[in-house]
C-alpha cells in the first residue's frame, strides 16, 4: 500500500492528530477562496475602507481646523488622561481612539465570511461527504478550518493596523500618533483580533450546522459588530480610557466566549450530525 | 473482508422527539477478499447508509461490523485509511483543477508520493490532457471517473461505489462501467451499490438484495434459480400432445408448457436431464431445432423478491 511511512500510525492504523493532514486542508481552502472572488472583493474592501475613513476623517479635519472652521471639539467630553493636551490634539486622539475598535470589524467580518463559504460551500457542492470519508479527524478537520480562516483575517487587522499607523504619522502630529502607536492598541491588536476572529470562525461553524445559504451565516456578522460600536461610543464619550488593564480583562472575556463556543462549535461539528442532519 | 452481525441504524425523526426511522435492521453479511458484491434495493431501502456505516462515517445503533480487518467503532480512523469510497455524488471541488483535486485527497491518505500517484490515474482514466483545467467545466462523466480516481488513489483493497452510473448519459454510464469492470479484474474487494440492475448482473459475484432487512443474498444465477429454478426451451417442427406427454413422463421434469412451436421445460439438473428430454421427444418423432436454456433477467428476479417482501409485510 501507498501510505506514507512519514505519517505515524498507532497500533491499529489510525493516525493521531496530523498536521500534514491540516495543513492539506488549510491548502486548499485558501486555493478555493483565491478563486472566490466575493472574499477577494470583501477582504480587500473592507480593511481598505476602515484605513481610508481613519486617514480621511483626521486628515480634512486637520484641515479644516487649520482654516479655522469650527469643529465643536469644545463640546465633546475629554477624559482626565487626556486634560493635559491642547483641546483640538485630545478631541483628535479621542475620535482616533473610537476608530481603533473599528478595526476589530476584520477580524470579526472576514472569518466569518470564508468559514461560512467553507463550510456551507461544502455542504452545497456535497464535498463532505468523501473529505469526511478519508482518515482526517474532526479535530484535525476543525483545527484546518478555522486556521484557514483566522489567519487572513488576523494579518490583514495587523497589516491594516500598520498602514493605519504609517498613514497618521503623515496626516496627525507626533503627539496624536503616539497616542495610536502606543503598547495598549499594539497589545490589543495582538490580543483580541485571534481571539475576535476566533470567535467569529467558531460561529460560523454552529451557524453553518442550521443554515444552507453562506450570505444568511454572514449576516450573523451584523451582530458581532454591535459590542464593538457599543464599546466605540462609550469611548468617544469620554467616559472610558482604553488601558493595558482593560485589554487584558476583554480578552480573557472574549477568551471564556470562545471556549463556550467551541464545545458547541465541536458538538456540532461531527461527522454524524454533518452527514444526516446537516441539510 | 467485510463482516456484519446484526448492524442496526436507526435515525430519530425530523421534528418528533422521541420517535425513531429504522434504516436498516439486523444486517448480517459476509464479503469475501476479492469478491464484487452488489447490493440492491429501492430508494430508502438501508444501502446508502450500510455505505456509510462500513465506511465509519456514522456509527451503527445496534450491531457488530469488522471492515478490512477492522472494527467498526474503535478502529474508524483506520477503517477509513483502509477503504475509498465513490459518494453518491461525485462531490469534487469545482474551483480546483483536476491534479489539486486529487492531491489534495492524495495527502489526506498520507500517499507518499503525491505526484506520481495523482498521474497515474490521470492518465489510466484519460483526464492527464485535461489535468490543469477547472473541475467545473468537466462533463458529468469525467468527474465520476475522477471521483473513482480519489477513491483508488491510496490503493485501498476494498472499494465502496455509492451509485457510480447514476446520472450519468449512456455513453458516460458505459464508460465508467467499462472502467471498473477493468478494476474488478485486479483482485480488490468491491461492495456495488446500484439501482442499474444490468450493471449487477455484469460486474457482481454475488448480490445482496436489501429493504432495512437483507431479504436475500446469492449468485446472480442463484437468486434465478432460488425463484425460478431451471427451465429448457425446445423449439420442434411441430408441438404434438404425444410429445408433450412424452416428456411430462419423466420423473424430474417439474412443469411443462407449450405454444408458439416450442415446450418450456421446468426440470432439476439440466446438465443431467437435458438430453434425456431430447431422447424422449426424438422417440416420439419430434423434430427439434433449438434447445436453450431459459435465462430470467436479473430485474425480474428483483422485482419478485420486492412483490414478495410487500406480500409478505401485508400478510
């Protein structure tokens, strides 16, 4: 038999977890999705969409500061640790601050996106059945999957986040782009976006198990996104000051979601319950 | 190869709690190395999810079955390194090119050498011309050949086709069927799932015929037989009542008919008995111009045995 010798086997010729296996996967939904031209369309679109309206919004209202219009920073709440700059840098932090959660939109968007076009594709065009068929684990199958569709998504918040950054130390003063440029949000993009998109694959998963159309499961996405402008708000009113503190505490929370997630995403995702229930 | 003891599957019902559909009920069958075995039943009879079962994608309620050596339960993962399987549908990405396809299925077996294994059948299915072209765009038939492809691509030595001309146009039915005829040849263990009946007749060694239960398993000829038992043919010059006598005399003919220049004969042991009847009729003078022996079609067989089974659940 042709079997690789490479591919350990146990006492009764299973393979334990591999990651040749995984990696397979995670092969070939990326060559599926670079032939999908809606995730193309939609990766490239939204992160470009967020840099731009951070880069635009400082960059015509520095502008128009400096020709002397009236921007109302007077009227908006500046938290204590901000008291100390002049009124219009703190109310251009402030709104840079609010614009910071956006970016958490791509990791909780794209996931979501590929994951449902993953794994409702496969259940359209009846591909499951034979990838279920070979001797790839659920784990393993899982674990392919949502890496699959995690990465993207992570590096591309984290390319954004750092063409966001290059773009301010243009448009902002020095003073405005440290305060972007600082621990906490670098903290936070490393952090919560695998977190975020995490939480964002493994629901896709448990929507997948109940819906057969991948824009439905992608509406789920509409709910993820409200939390982060909630949060966004309370920061652009001032009553909040995004700390090292406060990051490390919402991760732990989104944390704890994800692994309430998982056990439902894992108690959905197995290979009976796909075949004869999935329809 | 394959063993069951009383392999039972029963699904709960769509919006019933509590209530159960049985899918197949207390299968026992033994397949041999080597054997084609074909399994045949109306839609919804148990086939598909015996497949799958076998297969150790989905687990049996009730029962006992070893495939390939292995235990259905604890021994799935290798179970399923051991088989390949044809699905119903070919169930190929349509995104991915011909080679991706199967290299993809290629590393997930853990073949060793990927490439040389994915050409292979390439070009002994004809597609190596066509190797880098979407997936998408194959016709109906090219894309069961590669789907029979993936299942041999880890050279598995029991094979499980779900199906394989369904679907499928004449000429494409043929040509499949004309491809795992060649396959049959090369001393793997094939378990047939098929509506097409012709199709069992041609490639099958024995057939399973099942509707939740196996109501019957032989030779397609046993299964003939079992039902019809053996009949002779015998076209003469002229039928004549003396002729017909003559061979109701004998003591192991069952049943004779006659009509249209011709006696058909029920008898044991044709082998045996056939010239004994045409030396019965030639002392009577009879003038004989064939003899031949009655061969009912494997869809009569099938047909009988379903009119049967209905009989037999109404009574």
């Amino acid at each position: 038999m042709n079997v690789n010798a490479a591919s350990p086997r146990s006492r009764n010729g299973a393979s334990p977890f591999s990651w040749h296996r995984v990696w397979a996967v995670i092969e070939k939904e990326w060559a599926e999705s670079r032939r999908n031209k809606m995730i193309l369309w939609t990766m490239a679109l939204v992160p470009l969409f967020l840099v731009a309206m951070v880069l635009g919004t400082d960059y015509f209202m520095i502008r128009a500061e400096a020709k002397g219009q009236d921007m109302d920073e007077d009227e908006m709440p500046i938290p204590e640790q901000l008291q100390h700059l002049p009124r219009f840098e703190a109310f251009i932090i402030q709104m840079n601050e609010q614009y910071m959660f956006y970016m958490f939109i791509i990791p909780m968007m794209l996931p979501v996106y590929i994951a449902a076009y993953s794994i409702i594709g496969e259940k359209q065009t009846k591909t499951l059945e034979p990838l279920l068929a070979t001797p790839i684990s659920t784990w393993e199958l899982l674990a392919a999957k949502t890496i699959a569709a995690t990465s993207p998504a992570v590096v591309l918040t984290w390319i954004s986040y750092a063409v966001m950054l290059v773009g301010l130390r243009f448009v902002v003063s020095p003073t405005v782009f440290f305060y972007s440029a600082r621990a906490v949000w670098i903290l936070a993009m490393l952090l919560l976006s695998p977190l975020l998109a995490f939480l964002s694959v493994l629901s896709g998963v448990i929507v997948s198990s109940r819906i057969n159309d991948p824009r439905t499961a992608q509406q789920i996405t509409g709910v993820f996104i409200v939390p982060i402008i909630s949060v966004s708000l309370v920061v652009l009113a001032g009553k909040v000051f995004v700390s090292v503190q406060m990051v490390i505490y919402a991760a732990m929370v989104v944390l704890i979601v994800d692994l309430v997630a998982l056990y439902f995403a894992v108690k959905v995702f197995q290979r009976e319950t796909i075949l004869t229930r999935w329809k | 190869m394959i063993r069951t003891e009383a392999l039972t599957k029963r699904f709960p019902a769509a919006g019933r709690k509590g209530v159960e559909n049985l899918a197949v009920e207390g299968l026992k069958l033994e397949v041999k190395k080597g054997e084609v075995f074909g399994f045949l039943g109306p839609n919804g009879a148990g086939k598909t999810t015996t497949v799958r079962m076998l297969c150790a994608l989905i687990a049996p309620t009730e029962g006992s079955a070893w495939v390939a050596g292995y235990k259905v339960g604890p021994d799935n993962d290798a179970i399923r390194a051991n088989v390949g399987i044809l699905t119903e549908t070919p169930g190929l990405y349509a995104r991915l090119d011909a080679v991706a396809n199967l290299s993809f299925f290629a590393k997930l077996y853990g073949v060793s050498d990927v490439s040389g294994q994915v050409a292979k059948y390439l070009k002994m299915l004809g597609l190596w011309e066509r190797r880098n072209e979407l997936v998408g765009s194959f016709s109906k038939g090219m894309q069961q050949k590669l789907a029979i492809a993936r299942a041999l691509l880890h050279e598995p030595p029991l094979l499980f086709l779900d199906e394989p001309t369904a679907g499928l146009d004449p000429e494409s039915a043929r040509v499949v069927r004309d491809y795992i005829e060649e396959l049959c040849g090369e001393g793997r263990t094939f378990f047939l799932c098929t509506h097409n009946l012709n199709e069992a007749d041609r490639l099958c060694d024995r057939i399973g015929v099942i509707k939740q239960r196996l109501i019957r398993v032989d030779t397609p000829q046993g299964l003939r037989t079992s039902l019809y038992g053996h009949e002779v043919s015998i076209r003469l010059r002229a039928v004549a009542p003396e002729h017909v006598a003559a061979v109701q005399a004998l003591p192991f003919v069952q049943e004779v008919r006659s009509g249209d220049g011709r006696l058909s004969v029920k008898l044991d042991d044709p082998e045996t008995n056939n010239p004994r009847v045409v030396r019965a009729l030639v002392s009577t003078g009879a003038d004989i111009q064939f003899v031949e022996e009655v061969e009912h079609s494997l869809e009569s067989v099938y047909l009988d045995l379903m009119a049967q089974t209905r009989e037999a659940a109404a009574a």
